[in-house]
C-alpha cells in the first residue's frame, strides 16, 4: 500500500500541490479524481489484518490508514533538505525506510 501510494504521487506531482492547496486529503477519505480505490480508504484491509492478528488491535483501523498514507507522501510534500526527490536511490531508501518503520509499529 505504501508503494502503491508513494508510486502514484511520484507519477503525479500536480496532486500533490492540489493536495496541499486545498487540503483534500483533510477532509475526504477518498482522493477526488482518482477513481481507482487501491489508492484510496484501506481502512477495512486494515481492520482485516487486525482480526488475523497480523496488524496491533491497540491502534484505531482508520489512524493506521492515515499513518500508512501519510507517511508514503511525506518525502514529496515536505521540505526536508536531506533526501534528493529526484534521486531514484533517495526515494527508494525512504521508501524501505518507511515501509520498515511502518511495518515495526503497526505489526502485532
């Protein structure tokens, strides 16, 4: 999911200024325009994972959602001077580093 999300705002970087003028994500758990729903609410995936034991019951289903969400867009919103955007090794490395991060909070 976390790749899903970072691959579709790395191929679409008009969305992510739309994003951060009008604060969609804020206010919808569906990304307007984009009608394909993997990149949007996984909040029942992730309730799933949480009855199979794979993913902590202590942590609300939809926070999860915005945590793996968030996280995947970060590097391209944010200002953080120490990751090259345009460097495939940078965004690679976050991204492992992410879904790693990710993967130790949320894992049962």
């Amino acid at each position: 999911m976390v790749t899903l999300r970072f691959d579709f705002y790395t191929q679409n970087p008009d969305i992510i200024r739309l994003i951060l003028f009008q604060k969609l994500e804020a206010n919808s758990k569906k990304l307007e325009g984009v009608p394909d729903n993997k990149y949007n609410d996984i909040s029942v995936q992730v309730k799933q994972l949480q009855d199979n034991g794979e993913i902590r019951k202590d942590i609300d289903a939809d926070f999860a959602s915005y945590l793996i969400f968030t996280n995947a867009v970060n590097l391209l919103i944010d200002q953080y001077k120490g990751v090259n955007k345009s460097s495939t090794k940078d965004k690679e490395q976050y991204l492992k580093t992410i879904i790693n991060f990710l993967y130790n909070a949320l894992k049962a």
